[in-house]
C-alpha cells in the first residue's frame, strides 16, 4: 500500500489543476449519489483522478482500458481506499472482459473509458442506468461516433480527446515523450543516428516524431493523409510509403489508430534485427498474427521484448504490439495527465450537474 501511495501522492503534486477544480466545486458535494464506472489505464495520475472524485462524493469502479496497463501498487492503494478495484497486471483476455463486466455490474451512472471497451460492452449489455459518459482517446471516439451514424448511441459522451488542451499536449507532448521512454526501458537501444519509421503523422507521430529527432535519430514519416504527409516533410522530415523505406528502417513506431499498417509485404523487406512498436491504443497496427504464422514460438529475451526468427532474420517485437508507453513505462507524466483528467472531471461534473 506505501508505494502505491508515495506514488499517488508524487503524481498530486504535479496534478494541482485537479485540487482546484475539487477545491471550486466542493460545495454540495456535485458527485454525491453517482457511480461512476471507470475504465482507464491504471497509472499513478489515474489514481489522483479517482481519488479527486471519490472526494467530491462519487462511488467508483474501477477496471484497465488495457490489460497489460495496470500499476500493481496503484491497484492495492486504490482498493486500501475503499475504491472497487477491478484489475491486475497482465489479465488474460477473458480476465480483462469480466473485469469490464464487474463495473457494469456496479450500476454505473457515469462511464469514464480510455478506448470505449466500457462504452460498447454497456451497449451490448444494454445498461439502462448510464446517464453520460467520457472518453479519453481518438481511436475510442472514432468507436463512439461510429455508433452515433448508425443512431445506435444510448447516452451522450463528452469526446474529451477532442478538446484542444488534451490532444495538442496529451497526444502530442505526453505521448511524444513516454513512446520514446518506453522503448528505450523496453530495449536499452541507444537512438542516435538510428534510422526511425514513424508511421502517421497525427497528434501522437508528430509528438514521437520530435522527440526522436531530439534524441538524434534519423526520422522518416510515413502518411497516408497528404496534407499531414506535406507537413511532416515541410516539418523537415524525410516521407515516404512504407513498402519503400521498409527495408531500410532499424525501428518502426505505428502511431495511426488503424489496423494492420505494417503487414506481411513490409515485414519481408524489413532487416534483420528490425524493432517493432505501436503507440496506438490498439494492438491492431502491426500484423502480430503474421508473425506467429511464421514463428509460433518466439523467444522472450526481455520482460518485453519477443524475438521472432524466420528466413533467417530476426524481428523483435515490442510489448506485444500493444501501447508502448503504457507498457513498458509508466504512460504519460503527471503535468500532462493533469491536462488531460482535469477536463475529465469536468466533464463528470458537467454530466452530473446536467442529469
Ligand atoms: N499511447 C498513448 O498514450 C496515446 C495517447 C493518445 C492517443 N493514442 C492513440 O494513438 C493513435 C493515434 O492517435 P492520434 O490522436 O495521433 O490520431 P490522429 O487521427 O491525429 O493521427 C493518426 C494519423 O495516422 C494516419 N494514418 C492512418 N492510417 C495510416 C497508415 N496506414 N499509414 C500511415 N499513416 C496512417 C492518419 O492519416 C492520421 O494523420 C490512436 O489509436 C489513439 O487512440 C495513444
């Protein structure tokens, strides 16, 4: 409980935005009588959040928007404070779905999702008390907006990606610099003159992107939106397909939010000893199935670094393909999380005081 606590209380002092959002609104109590059904990844900042909420007089459940995502110590804190916890590192598949259906089971009034995994299983299941909800990132509000066209949506959500003070700094910034962290505590590679493949220039490419080329690296972009494409090379970065570059690149970073970017005709052309990383929400970039088809016993030489051996090369991949960051650092730092949670709660907030 200590760690997870010292961790709590390191990741408040940098998150005061919340305190003063609790500190304003902490007259009546706004969250009083809501549950709350959280489903994020599980970091110190996450634990701030939930805690400045509980505070303001909400119940919570709280389960991972990923399930290798999760701070064991954070988890034990949260559950010390009385916060239904349901989540631990490394859940398998099944264990990560029953923990989405453990928050539904509390009756949540108000859902909090980081990819929309709680939002779709409160569609499936038809949870009739959810009021509102939030969601954290752009591949889940792509999700989302996909329901709302096809009029399948049961309760408004705040898309709060799409506010400019959480993806300008939250994507670009945040992720920017804990992508790059990641797979350097992944992989202990050292990135100066490496040459870098990111592929997608959006908030989160251009954020890997810079820090990259800050850590000396020789950075190519690859993007399928001409405009971003123009501003990439405009930005001073060498573009171009990926089929082209493949076999050139020592690493490549999935930063697109679509499936299978890097597939089976890249993977061939690419050299031997190539790295493999997604900063996507998703585990979906990188055509990891390919890769079993060809090694269905890769060796772990790193608590996460897979080697994959076949026509004589070796491809190591990342993580899993899952969220570099999140994975194998500690996801995104404080000042930026603070960002991104204080218009969170304000959100909640905002939904609770509009019920
Ligand atoms: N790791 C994190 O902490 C973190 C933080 C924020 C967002 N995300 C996730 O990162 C992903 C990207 O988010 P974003 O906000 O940058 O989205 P974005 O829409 O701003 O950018 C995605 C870019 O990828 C490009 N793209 C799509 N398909 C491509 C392809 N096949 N090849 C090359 N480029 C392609 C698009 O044209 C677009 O420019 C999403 O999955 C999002 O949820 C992760």
């Amino acid at each position: 409980v200590e760690n997870g606590k010292l961790a709590y209380q390191w990741a408040s002092n940098y998150m005061s935005i919340l305190h003063k959002i609790k500190q304003k609104n902490q007259k009546g109590n706004p969250l009083f009588g809501f549950k709350l059904g959280l489903c994020l990844h599980i970091t110190r900042e996450t634990s701030v959040l939930v805690m400045t909420a509980r505070d303001l007089g909400a119940e919570i459940a709280l389960c991972s928007a990923n399930p290798l995502t999760v701070n064991q110590e954070i988890c034990t804190f949260l559950s010390s404070e009385g916060i239904n916890t349901f989540a631990w590192r490394n859940e398998t598949d099944e264990e990560y779905n029953s923990c989405i259906r453990s928050v539904l089971d509390f009756k949540p009034d108000i859902i909090i999702d980081d990819g929309s995994d709680l939002h779709i299983a409160a569609h499936k299941y038809k949870s009739k008390r959810v009021c509102g909800g939030t969601e954290e990132t752009t591949s889940g509000v792509k999700r989302l907006k996909s329901l709302q066209t096809k009029k399948r949506l049961l309760y408004p959500v705040i898309a709060v990606n799409n506010a400019f003070t959480k993806y300008m700094f939250d994507n670009r910034y945040g992720t920017g610099q804990s992508v790059i962290e990641g797979i350097i505590r992944a992989t202990g590679v050292f990135l100066g003159g490496k040459k870098i493949v990111i592929c997608g220039y959006g908030w989160v490419g251009r954020g890997v992107a810079a820090t990259a080329r800050g850590m000396k690296a020789l950075v190519i972009i690859t993007e399928i939106d001409p405009i971003r494409a123009l501003e990439a090379y405009m930005d001073g970065f060498y573009v171009k397909p990926l089929i082209e570059v493949a076999e050139i690149g020592d690493i490549f970073i999935t930063c697109s939010g679509q499936k299978e970017v890097i597939r089976q005709e890249h993977i061939e052309r690419m050299k031997n000893g190539v790295i493999l990383t997604n900063a996507g929400h998703f585990d979906v970039e990188i055509d990891v199935k390919y890769l079993k088809s060809m090694d269905c016993n890769p060796v772990r030489l790193l608590p996460y670094v897979d080697c994959y051996s076949f026509d004589g090369k070796k491809v190591y991949l990342v993580a899993q393909g899952r969220v570099v960051n999140l994975v194998c650092a500690d996801g995104n730092p404080s000042e930026i999380m603070a960002l991104s949670f204080a218009n969170q709660l304000l959100s909640i907030i905002f939904i609770a005081k509009n019920d």
